[in-house]
C-alpha cells in the first residue's frame, strides 16, 4: 500500500473533547473497570455499598468497562423493568436481592455444565468453519490458477532450479525474472528522479506519484515472487506429504495422488496447524512467552492459507487441467465464496453472538412476583432490549446515567501513534466519540436492519466486553492478529460507520412497491455489504480505516480500562474509581493510563499518589482507597478524586483472610477465568463492598450536597444530533 499522508481530517479540540459545559453545582461520577466475572462481583459490592450509602442514587454518571459494565448494564435493564408489585425492600442488585441469588446461581453462566461446555464447543467450531471456509477456497482457487497458468506455459517446479547458478531451464521463468529485475530497477529511478530533479520535495511525503508508482512496481515484483516460490513450495509439500502417508500411516505413496489421499493428509496438515494455533493463543496472555508465541502464531497463521493452497497447487502443476471435474474445482469454489459473501455475514458466526446471549442469561433480569414470593429470572432472548427504550423507560429507581465504554480500532493516523483505538461510548440517547462525533443512539441500534445485526443492550455488554479479539488497540501483536481472525477468535464486533456517506438517509423516497428483480439486487446489495469475510480480511491484515463503511468496536480496556477518562470528559466534580483489574505486582499499569489520556486528550492534571493501595509482596496493601484531585484546564475547576483498587489489607474481613489461605490468587484472578465458584464470587463481592464503603466515606460528601444534586440531575437541556456534546446528565 502506498505511504501513508498526514490524515487531512479536522481532528477534535481540546474543547471538542469534553461533553457538555462544566457544571453550575456538583457532579457526582461513578466508574467501574473492566476484569470480567473477577469485575463483576467485586463490582457489585461496591454498587451496594453506594446504595446503602446514598452515593449511587444521587450519581449523575455510572460508567462501566467490560465486567464493571456487565453489573452497570444489568442494573439498568433491573430498574427499567421494575413493577411496583416487585419492590419488596430489597434494592435492585442489593445484598440479599433476588438479583444477586440468581447471579450466585449462575456463575458459571459462560458455559454452565457439561451440556454448556459442549454447546459452547459447538459454537466455536460452527464458526470457525464459516469464518475459515471462504480463505480456504480462495486458496485453493488461487493454486488452481497459478498452477493452471504455469502448466499452460510449461513451467515446471523443475524449471525454477539453478544448476551451478546458471539460468532456469524455462525462457518463460528467466523473462519473468527479467521483467521482476526490471521493475525494481525502476522504482530505483524514481527515487533518484524525486532526489536530483525534483530537489527532494519533502513536503509532499506519501503524496507523490513517484512513491506511489513504486510502490506498485516493488509489489507487482513481490508478487511475481511469490508466483515463482510458491510451485517450489507445492513440490515440497508433495514430497513430505508422500513419506508421511507411507512413514506414519503405512500407505502406498501413490496413495497421496488420490481425491482422497490429497483430502485425508490436508486435513491432517491443518489439525497440526489448529494445534500450533491453539498453543499460540494460549501463549497470548503469556508476556514471558511472547517471543515463542509470535513465531507459533505466524506459523499457524501462514499454514492455515498455505495448506490448501500448495496442495491445489501441487495437483495441478502434476497434472494440468485433464478434464471438466479439473474446471469445476475452481468454478465450484469461486460460487460458494460469491454465495457466502450475501448470506453469510460476520455476525451470525462470530462468538461475539454467543457471548451476549450468555450474558443475557445471567446479567439481564427482571422481578416477579410468584405468590407472594419475588423472583429474579432472566429476560428472553428474542425480546430485544434497545438501550434507547431502557433509558426512557419509567423506574420508580433512581439511577445515575449510564455511560458503557468501548474503543474504536483505526491502524491509521486518525489516532496517536501506537494508541491504534479511540474512546467510543453508548448512551441511552447518545452515542460515539469526540473523533467519530456523536448521533442518536437509535440510528445506532439498527432496529430495522439484517437478522443478527442489532446493537441491543446485551449486545452493547458484549462488545464493552470483547477482550479477545484480533484488533485491540495497543495490546494488538500482528502475527496474533492475523491467526485470530482466520479463526475467528473474535469478540469485538463492525458497526455502522457515522462517518461513512452511507450514513445519510437516502435523497430519494424509496420505490412503494418494488418489482421482484428490485428486491433480489437489493437484497444481494445489503447482503454483499453487511461485515464478512472482507472485512476478516481487514482485521488479519489491520486495516481498520475511519473511511470504511463499518468501524470495529471492541473492550474499553483497549483504550482505558478504568472507565475514569468518560468521567473527566464529563466534568464531573467528585468521581469515585473502582479497579479490579488484574495486578498481582502492585504495578498500577490501568490508572498510570488513565491518568496520562486525561493529561494528553483532556489536558486535565490527576494528582494522585496510587502506592499505599498496590500490593506489596506478600499481598496485601495499606488501604483500599486513596484520595486524589483533579484540574481541568479552566482557571480554578477542580474535581475530588477517590481511588479504590482490588487489594486485599491486613484489617479486612477475616473469612477474606481465610480465602486468600486457600487460593493465593485471591484477589488477582486471571481474567481468561471468566466461570467462579460461590465462594470466588462472595469473596470478590465483599472485597467490593468494603472498598465501596471506604470509597464513600473519603469522598466524603454531604447529605445537603447530595439533596441537591437530585434536583440539578433533573435538568436535561436539549442535546443537537452530531454536535459535539452531550446532554445535562439524569436518572432514568
């Protein structure tokens, strides 16, 4: 591709970053980091003791990160359904609720059981075959006509050796070598043509005709390259492929030349291949094994493409094209993939579908009352919990405004070097970023759209919690990448792009009655369009633009993990911060984040000391929670600031004591450990309490402040669709 320009994009301003003006009184703000299940729970403690103490009701915001947002978003869907019947003094999610009983009951609600565990297996398999079949045909088409177009030549795999580095024995392979030689010989020249007749020109860098006809030439002879290595390569894949029929399997090496033969050994070549894959993600997480992992993750990824493209290959430079079965396996493919690419679409294969129905089953409840006995059960699946309904909703609870935050994945000069992800947040009337800007959120949720493609409450869960995908902004490691979304170990999902001019309604009205043929061309054209096997390319090869039709979107952790920076952006003048991120060495890696983007991207200063809440190294920290304070840029704007992190201190509870005597993981789970025991549960959901009962006293605000911040939450001025901002905050 050619040499990237400077975006010419109007990027965001300081004042464009925040949301909204800064408040006439205070503005309370709640976040809750990301962790998963370990998040969750901990999580939930903590909401309960801001229940309990007044804090949670008279918040103006509640924003939640991946686990922190599974309890922030169930919360909601909770209140929304609530009937006065239900309200049985337990508060929604509340120590002793109906809520948290079900939730105990299913904290293994990712794959509860054996017949959990096999369905989930099932899942994973179902797609890996949708999202890896088209590349394999692809593949086996391209050997079909590379090794068909050589044979028609009369190339051999013979012809491309050098005998005592003479010529190759084909005129057709040296004038193909030729013609490689040459066009770098030319790409040469117009280097030295832009140096020494053009005086350089520095400032038209990657805009110049000159780099970008050279770096078509430098990749036509790449590719002719590959053109030419690639039979060598097929001829060795038949020969190994030969002996291990006769060595391992006993059978006759003519074995390997039939239908049969060439399927059995591919398919043995590519369960190697899934194996090595296998390994290499569970290296991921690995950082002492990164090395091993990169040079496994770029063998999986190179033999899943490789395998059935040598062996295509081979067959066809052997035999040549002999009958109309040789000419069907290259139409035949060619059909399947065209087919795939209208009806098959990204999200009805990816295990992000999956995943937010798991979480709808454990996370979205509501109340009812059975005889007099109130009940939590979980929503259906099928009755579609759209964010903007659930905001409007009328609750007899008051809640805080939720904002759920996930990043936006762009690899181009959009975002700073190295970041390769952006802010994205969804908000029951809002939805977007300071760079993609801000719509309704109804446009977002595509009520209307294709079966599988709308962006529900769990949905909006779901990718708040995709850690596990192969584009996550800074934690992104190329070779990991591409194996990932050729086997479709994805989370993170492609949403609308509000950028896009698909965006803007149609000029046109639309034809009342459209003929039959209408139909069909509109219905290819959508389908063509909707995310699939391009767009897995796009993730393998990292080129997420902020010009394409569709952005990807995945865990907030990928940009800030902590859910803090949402907070600041919205000027919120005392903000309590709840961590349960993994940090078994007391490294503070997500608040030292947290804290330079408010720096670089709000130009706020957090002065904040985090030391007395890290683990030391047996384990145990001095406090739960710390005191800090923010300055915004304007003269005189402070916020209070409260910290409080997952550690475990010497006057905690002592059946915390006991648990961590038990499992010394405690209270730095990994979060690939995503199914707790009751006991793992009720240890993380004390820990988050005690922490949410420490967090409030040091915020320290009082109940005259609080009395009045439910009366400034009411006022919600009007909000323009694609300003730069959001509304006035308020309860549900």
């Amino acid at each position: 591709m050619p040499l990237p320009p400077r975006t010419k994009k109007k990027l965001p301003s300081e004042a464009d970053e925040y949301v909204g003006p800064p408040p006439s009184g205070i503005r309370i703000g709640i976040a809750l980091s990301g962790g998963g299940v370990r998040s969750a729970a901990f999580n939930l403690g903590a909401l309960q003791a801001l229940q309990e103490t007044r804090l949670l009701p008279n918040a103006a915001y509640l924003a939640a990160v991946s686990g922190g947002n599974y309890i922030a978003s169930a919360l909601t869907i909770s209140a929304a359904h609530l009937d006065t019947e239900c309200q049985n003094g337990k508060p929604l999610w509340g120590r002793g609720s109906p809520e948290e009983r079900y939730l105990r009951q299913h904290t293994d609600y990712l794959a509860p059981g054996l017949v959990g565990k096999l369905w989930m297996a099932a899942s994973g398999f179902y797609g890996l075959v949708l999202n890896y079949l088209p590349f394999a045909l692809v593949s086996v088409l391209v050997g079909r006509l590379l090794g068909g177009g050589l044979y028609l030549l009369g190339v051999r795999p013979a012809d491309l050796r050098l005998a005592n580095l003479s010529q190759p024995g084909s005129v057709v392979v040296v004038i193909l070598a030729c013609a490689g030689a040459g066009m770098v010989a030319m790409a040469l020249l117009l280097v030295v043509y832009r140096r020494w007749f053009k005086d350089g020109h520095p400032g038209d860098y990657g805009e110049s005709k000159a780099e970008k006809i050279a770096m078509y030439l430098f990749s036509a002879t790449a590719l002719l390259g590959v053109c030419l290595l690639l039979p060598k390569l097929a001829e060795l894949y038949g020969l190994v492929s030969a002996h291990a029929l006769g060595t391992v399997f006993g059978e006759a090496r003519g074995t390997f030349e039939s239908v049969g033969g060439r399927l059995s050994i591919a398919s043995a070549w590519l369960l190697l291949t899934l194996l090595i894959a296998v390994v290499a993600l569970a290296l991921g997480r690995r950082f002492r094994a990164l090395r091993v992992m990169l040079v496994l993750a770029s063998l999986a990824g190179a033999g899943l493409l490789l395998i059935p493209l040598l062996s295509s290959l081979d067959y066809v430079t052997r035999h040549g094209i002999r009958s109309t079965a040789d000419v069907l396996w290259a139409v035949v493919p060619l059909v399947v993939v065209l087919v795939m690419g209208v009806t098959v679409h990204n999200r009805r294969y990816s295990m992000h579908l999956f995943y937010r129905e798991r979480l709808n089953s454990a996370f979205a409840l509501k109340r009812r009352n059975d005889g007099g006995r109130i009940q939590a059960e979980p929503i259906r699946f099928d009755e579609r919990l759209y964010f903007s309904r659930l905001g409007k909703a009328h609750s007899a609870v008051r809640l805080p405004k939720l904002v759920v935050c996930c990043a936006v994945n762009l690899t181009t000069d959009d975002v700073p070097v190295g970041r390769f992800a952006e802010s994205f947040t969804f908000e029951h009337d809002v939805t977007g970023g300071p760079m993609l800007g801000y719509r309704t959120t109804e446009e977002f949720e595509n009520a209307d759209g294709v079966a599988g493609t709308q962006l529900t409450l769990p949905s909006i869960m779901a990718v708040s919690g995709a850690a596990v995908s192969p584009l996550m902004g800074r934690f992104t490691y190329p070779p990991l990448r591409f194996l990932m979304a050729l086997t479709n170990v994805r989370l993170g999902v492609w949403i609308k792009n509000p950028l896009h001019p698909s965006w803007q309604p149609a000029t046109a009205p639309p034809d009342p009655e459209p003929g039959r043929l209408r139909r069909i061309a509109t219905w290819i054209r959508d389908g063509w369009r909707e995310p699939g096997a391009l767009y897995v390319l796009r993730e393998a090869l990292g080129a997420a633009k902020s010009s394409h039709r569709y952005i990807y979107l995945t865990d907030g952790g990928h940009w800030e993990n902590l859910g803090l920076v949402e907070l600041l952006r919205r000027r919120c003048t005392h903000v309590v911060c709840f961590d349960a991120s993994c940090d078994r060495t007391g490294q503070g890696l997500d608040i030292g984040r947290a804290i330079a983007l408010a720096r670089s991207e709000l130009r706020a200063d957090v002065q904040l000391d985090p030391r007395p809440v890290m683990a030391d190294s047996e384990g145990f920290a001095g406090t739960m929670a710390v005191e800090g304070a923010v300055r915004y840029p304007e003269s005189g704007s402070t916020a209070k600031l409260v910290y409080a992190k997952a550690v475990l201190t010497e006057d905690a509870s002592w059946d915390l004591h006991a648990y961590k005597k038990r499992d010394n993981r405690f209270p730095h789970h990994s979060t690939t450990q995503q199914m707790f025991t009751d006991e793992q549960f009720e240890a993380y959901r004390t820990l988050g309490h005690e922490a949410g009962l420490r967090a409030a006293k040091q915020l320290n605000v009082p109940e005259t402040m609080l009395a009045g911040q439910a009366t400034n939450n009411g006022e919600r001025p009007g909000f323009p669709v694609g300003a730069q901002a959001s509304p006035e905050p308020g309860g549900l």
